[in-house]
C-alpha cells in the first residue's frame, strides 16, 4: 500500500510543489534537438515561405485589404498572421505513447508532472525561437509598422502555450501512426481560415462564429493588433483565452498521461 502511494504521488505530483525536474526534461530534448536540428529548423521556414509566396507574390494581384476601418497592402495583413501560425508551428509536438519513452522517465525520480511541464517549456523555447526569428524577416522585410510590436515575441509565447498544451493533451490519446492524420486534418484548416490570409468580413455570418472560436484566430488577432498598432481592451479577452485553453490541455495531458503510466 505505502508503495503504491508512493508511486502515485510520483506520478500525480501535488500543483502547489513544482518541481526543477521539469528542466531535465528540457535538457533531454535540446540534446535530441541537436540530431533533428534541420527538422526543428524546417519548421520555421514553412510560414516564411508562405509569406513570401502569397503574402508578397499574391500580394500585388490582392491589393489592398480592409483592416481597422481602414485598408492595408495586403503583406502587411498576412504577415503577422504568419507570425503567429509559426509559434504553433513551433509548439505542437506529439510522443507515441507505445514509444515507452515516459515510461522509462517515470522509472526515475521524474514524475509526470515534470514530464508535462518539461515537455510544455520546451514547446515555449521552439515557439520563442520560431517566432523571434521570423518577426527578424519581418523587420527585414518592412512589415512592421508599431512599437507595440516589441509585444509581439510574448504574444507568441502566449500562443505557444496553448498549443502546447492542446499538443500534449492530444498526445495521450494516440493509438497508432494512423492518428496523426487526424493533427494535419485539425492543423491545416485552423491554418487556412482563421483570418490568416482574408479578413473575417469575408467569411459567411455562421462561419465566422466558428472562426471566432478557433485558439489560432486570437493569436492572429493579437499579432495582428500589435505589429499594425491596432491595440484595444479586446486583446485581453484573446490573451485570456489563449492562458485558457492552455491550462485545460495541461490539466488533461497531466491525468491522461499519469493514468496511462499506472496501466
């Protein structure tokens, strides 16, 4: 009994008792980084070369497009939408359960609560890098237009968090390789129509509820306000909603995981 609880409370450690171990967990992932370092890399260029593709090549054919009661080119409306589909580029990741990986973890001091919280800083760190990167090309590139934008970086930080913890939450339900066809299915349309590259007026009345409702859309919309100088209190409501769904996808991954590991 006494070590069954033991082995609970290793695996189910109490919220108020953070523990460093969780930066184990991050030193772990940059050594294996540093094997994949042109995969992690890839993952940045995907929205430059969007940017640079519809953004600046469509761009001249677009025009102009209305943004904030008045109307812009059209690279500066994609842009900093660009910036925020990078730091969920660089937050979601998936571990295969059947991997064991965890399992070896937790046969350590390591308890789950550290994986969890390791696994999301080191969504953060790619997020960071992702992002900071990418607002440099913009800088480049002329596209920002505000000092708010100085924001921008912990805006994406913000979003990474809350695709880093739906990606953590989403890993413990995977079976098999099968299901990651179901994160390209979530992925690509979240994309595609979350006011990335058309402005929300353009978008039937039902439609744009659903748009509303989507975590990538307040990103773009904070990214949005800030590197245009658009700021407003309804920012706040975005942030909030973001810190929101992250938490729920780390309280979720926490339980799904540590019941995992007692199986």
């Amino acid at each position: 009994m006494i070590a069954t609880s033991s082995l609970t409370a290793r695996l189910l450690p109490r919220a108020d008792r953070p523990s460093r171990r969780a930066t184990r967990i991050v030193e772990r992932n940059i050594a294996v980084a540093r094997q994949i370092w042109l995969m992690i890399v890839s993952g940045f260029f995907e929205p430059v070369f969007y940017l640079l593709s519809i953004g600046i090549g469509i761009g001249h054919l677009v025009g102009s497009v209305p943004y904030g009661g008045t109307t812009i080119p059209y690279r500066d409306f994609v842009a900093p939408a660009m910036l925020a589909a990078s730091a969920m580029n660089g937050a979601i990741f998936f571990r295969l359960k059947y991997q064991k990986t965890y399992d070896a973890i937790v046969s350590t001091p390591v308890g789950v609560g550290d994986i969890v919280m390791g696994e999301i800083e080191w969504a953060l760190i790619r997020g960071l890098f992702y992002s900071v990167c990418f607002l440099g090309v913009m800088l480049a590139l002329g596209l920002v237009h505000s000092w708010w934008a100085v924001l921008a970086v912990p805006a994406a930080v913000l979003i990474g968090y809350a695709f880093a913890g739906l990606g953590m939450a989403g890993t413990s339900f995977m079976r098999t390789w099968k299901d990651f066809d179901y994160v390209t299915l979530a992925i690509m349309p979240l994309f595609l129509f979350s006011g990335t590259f058309s402005p929300l007026s353009a978008y039937p009345a039902t439609v744009r509820w659903i748009v509303r409702a989507t975590p990538l859309y307040q990103g773009v919309a904070i990214e949005r306000a800030l590197v245009l100088g658009h700021v407003d209190a309804v920012l706040v409501a975005h942030a909030l909603y973001l810190a929101a769904v992250g938490s729920v996808g780390v309280v979720i991954a926490s339980r799904r995981i540590g019941r995992l590991l007692l199986r």
